[in-house]
C-alpha cells in the first residue's frame, strides 16, 4: 500500500475507534477521554494491531497537544483568577511544590538516588495535576459550579494548568547530569522569562493588531487560518530556542485570552482542537499494552489507591489552612485526587527525553486512566457519604463561624444568605430602608467587601446551625436565602427552620424545578430570577400596547401566586418524579409506610401540619393503588397504605414515627392553640412533663417547646421545663385557659375562647387552624 494513502487508512481507522470508544464511554458515564485510550489500545500495535507503524499517527497527535495548550491559554481567565487568588495562588502552588517535594523525598526512600532529583521532580510534576475537563464536567452534571467547593478547586485547577506550560518548559533541563541540573533549571527558567516578555509586549502591541486586521475581512476562513498560524508559528519558534512546542503554544493562548477577541477565536479554534486532541489521546491509547496492564493490575491499583490517599492528604488540609470549612475541604481533596490529562502529555514528553522507562510510561498511563474512571463516581458518592449522621455531626462541630463582625446587631434584623450580585442589591435596599441586616458568607472575598463596606456580618458557611445561630436567625424578622448551589440553599431553609420555624424565609431558586421542593421544605416566598425577568419584560410590553397596569399587575401577581405554574416547562410526571427523588437524595430521606390505624389517617397535610410539629418535610406520597402525588399541598389527605417520602434529620424522623404511630396524640382540627411563657416564679418550672401529666390532668397536650432559640418538637416525658420556656399547648378553650391561670398566675387571663399567638407565630398557625380561631397578640 501507498505510504500517503497507508496514513490515510490509518487516521480513519483511529478516528473511528475514538469515536466508538468516546460513545461507550459517554453511554457507561464516564469521561470520554477514556473512551479514545480505550480505541487506539484496540486498534494499535499491542491490541488488534491495525495499525502498526504509530510514529506518523503520533506526529499527526503534536498537532493535538498544541492546539490543546493553546486553547487552554486562551480560555484562561486572570479576573476568573481574581476571585478566589489566596487559595488559587497560594493553595494551588504550595499543593504542586509539596507533590514534587514528596514524590522526591520518597524516591530517595525507596533506593532512586541515582536518578535523583530528576526522576522525582518529573514524577512530582505528573502526580500534582489534575483533571480540568473531568472536575468540571462533574461539577455540571451537579449544578455545582458556583459552590464553595468547586470554586476552591477550579482555582488550584487554573493555577495547575497554568503550570503545565512552565513544567514543559523546564523538563528538557531535567535531561542533564544531576551535578548540572541546578544551572540548566535556572537557565531555563532565565529563557522563560525572556520569551515570557517578549511575548507579553507581542500580545500588546501586536497580536491585537493581526486579529483586527483578520477580522475587518469579515471571513471565517481567513480568520481561523491567521490564528492557527499564529499558533504553530510561535510553538515552532519556541522549539527553535531550545524549549518545547507545548509552551510555545500555550504562550500564544495567552497573548490573545486579553484581547477582545479571545471568545471568537475560542469559537473557531474548537473543533480543530478537538479533532486533534481526539488523536493525541488515541495514540496514547495505542502505546498501552492491555497485556501489561493485566500483568501488573495489583500495583497499578496499589498506585491508585496511593495516590487518591496522597493527593487527598496534600490537598484537604492545604484547603482548610485557608480558612474554608472542613466539609469544603473534604470534597475539593477527594475531588482534585484524580491524575490529569496534562500528565499524559508530560509522561509522552518525559518518556522521549529518557527520564522514564517505558515500564514506568505504561504504569502512569495506567494509574492516571483508572483515576479518571474512579473521580466520577468519587465526587458523587461523598456528599453522601458526608451526610451520615456521624459524619455530618462532627463536620457540623467543626463548621463554627471563622469571624463575626464586632457591630452586629442580633434582634429584629434581616438574615441575608450569600453575597453575591443578589445579596448585594439586597442588602443594599434594605439599608437604604434603615433596616438591620447581617450577611452570612464563606468567601474571604466577599467577607472583605463586607468589611470595607461596614456591612455586619458572620463569615462561615450558611448551611451551619452554629452560623446560623451566631447569626441570631431566632431573633430575626426575616431571611433571604440567595446562594448560587440548589443543595445549600436547601439545607440552609431547611436548618433555619429548625431554629425558628415561623421565620419568614424568602428564597431564590436557582432553577425551576427547585420552586415546588423549596416550598415544600417551608419557603414562605420563592423567587426565580429568569422568571421575574421574563414577567417584567411582559409587563414593560403590555402598558406600551395599551393594557392598563392595574390588570398587568393582578396578571403578574396571579402567576407568582401559582408559582410560575404558567410559566414553567411542562414536564411529564416520571419526570417530576425522578426530579423529586433526586433532589431527596442529596439529603436525609426516607421512603415510611403510614401504619395501620395512624392518627394521621384521614387528615390533611393542613391539619396534621407535620412540618411544624415534627421538623419533617412530606415531599411525595405513594397512594396503595399505585398513584403517586408529588409536593402534595395543604388540602391533600393521607390515606391508609400510603407511603411517604419525608425529609428530616434522624430526630425529626423519629418524632414523626412517633406521631404516626399515634403516640403523640394529634389535636382535632377545632382544638385551638395557645403559645404560653413560663415565668420564672411558676410552679411548673423544674418540673418533667411525666410528673406533670398535663393532657390527663388538664385536657391540653403540649406540642413543642421554644428554649433559646430552639425548637423542641414532641418533647418527651423526661424533658424537664425551665423557667423562660414558650410552651405551645392545644386543646378546648377553657382547659387552655385554666393552665394558663395555674402555669403563670400573675398573667391576665385571655379573652376567652381566644388563644392568642404574636404577628409571625400567626402566619406558621394559619396554616392549620380554623381563620376565626386565633387572634394576634
């Protein structure tokens, strides 16, 4: 066969099994990158042999790597940077300088001294990157990207990319004598920094001046051809002075990432890289030996498992040195464990230089693919793993506020979660109204604008009780919930409400398939900003067409009050189902079948008012016949049979059983309630409430205790009552009456027939009482 058309045949057969391997990986959830090693093992040398002349594939696969780094150059973003420099810069260097230092250290441990420091600072180099493309492809499929945790490891990830250019500048250095090796790094580090300034006035004065120039030509063509240009020509041009093609590119990323037309050029440039790099990655494939790899199976896992464990305990404690919380921490360590796809384009570099054996290339290419495949399923699984019970109370211990500022005022205040652009505004108009307000949040950035702004406010993470409390969320008139991650803002509504379960809570939604469960788990008000962008827009149109804008205004009002219900996709209900299920999942859930002969039967959700009784949030019913209801409202009733998806903590699980098992009676629809002070002098303080007796003796039974700020829900026999306790007591009129006159004698009697509650208990008690059978007081 034709040389020429030998390379042609070649290029389609690894193009295709790239393609087959990238679609069985997507199928399986997993990074496609695996999939293209999995096709060129397969059709290269050591596989089915298709190809066996690699060397003109693995010149073709340069051109992958080049355009790799110079697309990473590109997209790399200083003002991304910005946000969260501390531990980008300091924690993403210190995590790389402490890997190469370790990796050295246990090289000489283990008897390498001859290769020494090369050897290890090469190992090092590949061990302390990790997957940019992996990471952020988890952290999407999550909705995660604006979470403390992904924020934390996209900056160590953009500070290792970055590294990547300078660690193949350097690796040719490391090919010299050991006795040598000091002068060549510093010699290549002084080439660095000249190219580096060179390029730097290039990218200034000149490089904005081509793109003008090809872009005023109004061709895609042209354009694409002068940047690809540009590209190669200042990765020769890097080659030519002694360093490598890869940093040459990478420095032509970055002379255009500034300019204006850095997207555009992004835009054009993707397809070309992702054609190339798909080949790059093939031929890393077709050098892998599935015959070693077998062969050597329990070492390469041993070599997994070290490095998971080493890069978790490089990393965490790096994190929680810079002030984040320990559950941030945990996941971004676990998170950034994996191998990069940057190492496979070191390993290849390292092996051409003889820095390695191709015993050791196969082993990191082994031990970096299984990495891959293991971070998945390692970001999904430990945010579960970190909600068991026992874990989530030592974290809960550890998560204490790290500052409070000195002026914050804890009574009849305004709680705002989150200081983003959302907060922001938000404080912003409630000070302009001379309303107190305190800020909750965990970035040391905003803190500091928090700070120079005089705002108060308590740095620590929202979904905290003890934030929360140091926040004085039980003292407060109300709280906005305005976090970027679905799964904060769920756990911080749902802890808030423990502390003050009448709190007025209003929350932005950061997607419409939140709205129902946000509600659901006790939202007074949800608020999901493309919505209200949409009705503004609408509304501004409507007065322009004449519609007068008192009807606009009952229009707009009347489709928050469905909450969006117009405006939402429709959605078939397996749909919503696995939605619903999926979002339980990520807290304490639990599918419980309502017992025979529960109280619970025949009452509605209205009535029974679970949420404020047991801290439960019902999400989903299961009728016997088959049905399912999901975010059952108010006016729904529980049947026999049915079973319940609830939410709550492990105490608040087992308040419910008790309430659905009847053995904390429910008081009839018409009971009135009644919420009552203890007074210091009253004769029931110090009391247990099985001493008491209070629903045989006095015909009321007590349903729930505020103490500081807690709220403690069917409390039990041996619970004692102290003096200053807000007792909340249901049963007829006159026995509440009576107590009253018993558990404080020196309080006026009430209006009779009249239990009397403040402005906000009133609103949580509306729910399920009868309108006429409370007043405010």
């Amino acid at each position: 066969m034709q040389e020429d058309f030998r390379l042609i045949v070649d290029l389609v057969l690894v193009l295709s099994a790239a393609a087959a391997g990238g679609l069985l990986a997507s199928l399986l959830r997993q990074p496609v990158l695996l999939g293209y090693l999995l096709g060129g093992m397969i059709v290269g040398p050591a596989g089915l042999g298709l190809i066996k002349e690699v060397i003109q594939v693995e010149t073709l696969a340069q051109f992958g790597v080049a355009f790799l780094l110079f697309a990473l150059g590109v997209e790399f973003s200083f003002a991304e940077l910005k946000k969260v420099r501390a531990i980008a810069l300091g924690g993403g260097g210190l995590q790389i300088a402490l890997t190469i230092a370790i990796t050295v250290l246990l090289c000489g441990v283990t008897g390498a001294w001859e290769t020494l420091p090369a050897k290890g600072m090469f190992l090092g180099a590949i061990l302390s990157l990790s997957s940019t493309a992996v990471v952020l492809k988890c952290l999407m499929e999550r909705n995660e990207t604006e979470t403390p945790h992904a924020q934390v490891m996209l900056g160590i990830l953009v500070v290792q990319d970055l590294a990547v250019g300078l660690m193949l500048a350097v690796l040719p250095a490391l090919d010299e004598p050991a006795e040598a090796l000091g002068l060549a790094v510093g010699a290549a580090l002084l080439k660095i920094g000249l190219f580096a300034a060179g390029a730097l006035a290039v990218g200034i004065w000149i490089v904005p001046q081509i793109l003008r120039f090809l872009a005023k030509t109004e061709s895609r063509e042209l354009f694409l051809l002068g940047v690809v240009a540009l590209c190669l020509g200042v990765a020769l041009l890097t080659e030519y002075l002694g360093l490598s093609i890869e940093m040459g590119a990478f420095v032509a990323g970055l002379m255009i990432s500034e300019v204006e037309y850095a997207d555009q050029t992004l835009t054009y440039v993707e397809p070309v890289r992702d054609i190339f790099a798909t080949l790059f990655f093939a031929a890393i494939g077709m050098l892998i030996d599935p015959v070693f790899l077998w062969n050597n199976l329990e070492l390469i896992l041993g070599l997994v498992a070290l490095v998971l464990l080493g890069k978790f305990l490089i990393v965490a404690p790096i994190v929680r040195a810079f002030r984040y919380p320990l559950k941030t921490a945990v996941i971004a360590g676990l998170g950034l464990a994996q191998i990069g796809e940057f190492s496979f384009v070191l390993a290849s570099e390292g092996q051409a230089l003889g820095l390695v054996s191709r015993r050791i290339y196969l082993l990191i290419l082994g031990t970096t693919a299984v990495t891959l495949v293991v971070t998945p399923f390692l970001m999904r699984v430990v945010p579960q793993l970190l909600d068991l019970p026992w874990i989530k109370n030592y974290l809960e211990e550890a998560n204490v506020p790290l500052e409070v500022a000195c002026d914050i005022d804890l009574q009849n205040h305004i709680v705002v979660c989150g200081y983003g652009r959302v907060g922001r505004n938000l404080v912003r108009l409630l000070q302009a109204n001379e309303y107190p307000v305190v800020v909750i949040d965990q970035s040391e950035s905003r803190i500091q604008q928090l700070r120079e702004a005089g705002v108060p406010y308590v740095y620590g993470n929202c979904t905290s009780l003890h934030v929360l409390e140091t926040a004085g969320v039980n003292k407060a008139r109300g709280m906005a919930i305005a976090l970027p991650d679905p799964m904060s803002t769920r756990l911080s509504l749902k802890r808030a409400l423990e502390l003050a379960p009448e709190l007025d809570i209003v929350v932005r939604a950061n997607n419409d398939r939140d709205i129902e469960l946000l509600y659901q788990l006790g939202a007074r008000e949800v608020v999901q900003p493309e919505f209200e962008a949409s009705l503004e827009l609408s509304s501004h149109l409507l007065i322009g067409l004449g519609m007068s804008p008192r009807a606009i205004q009952q229009q707009v009002q009347q489709i928050r009050d469905r909450s969006y219900l117009d405006l939402r996709p429709i959605r078939s209900a397996s749909q919503v189902s696995r939605e619903l299920q999926l979002a339980a999942s990520d807290m304490n859930s639990r599918w419980y079948n309502l017992p025979a002969g529960s109280p619970l039967e025949g009452m509605t959700l209205g009535e029974a008012d679970i949420r404020n009784l047991t801290g439960v949030s019902l999400m989903a019913i299961r009728r016997s016949r088959g049905d399912e209801v999901d975010y059952p409202d108010a006016q729904t009733t529980l049947h026999e049979g049915d079973r319940l998806l609830v939410v709550g903590e492990g105490e608040e699980l087992a308040a419910f059983d008790d309430l659905a098992k009847g053995e904390a009676v429910v008081p009839g629809y018409d009971d009135p309630c009644q919420w009552i002070v203890v007074p210091p002098d009253s004769p029931f303080v110090g009391q247990k409430l099985a001493l008491l007796d209070i629903r045989r003796q006095y015909g009321v039974q007590l349903r729930a205790i505020r103490r500081d700020g807690k709220f403690i829900r069917l409390p039990g026999e041996d619970t004692e009552l102290l003096a200053g306790d807000r007792i909340l007591l249901c049963g007829g009129f006159h026995p509440l009456n009576q107590i009253q006159q018993i558990l404080a004698p020196e309080t006026p009697a009430p209006v009779p027939l009249v239990p009397v509650v403040t402005a906000g208990e009133s609103e949580a008690l509306r729910e399920f009482l009868p309108v006429d059978n409370f007043r405010e007081g």
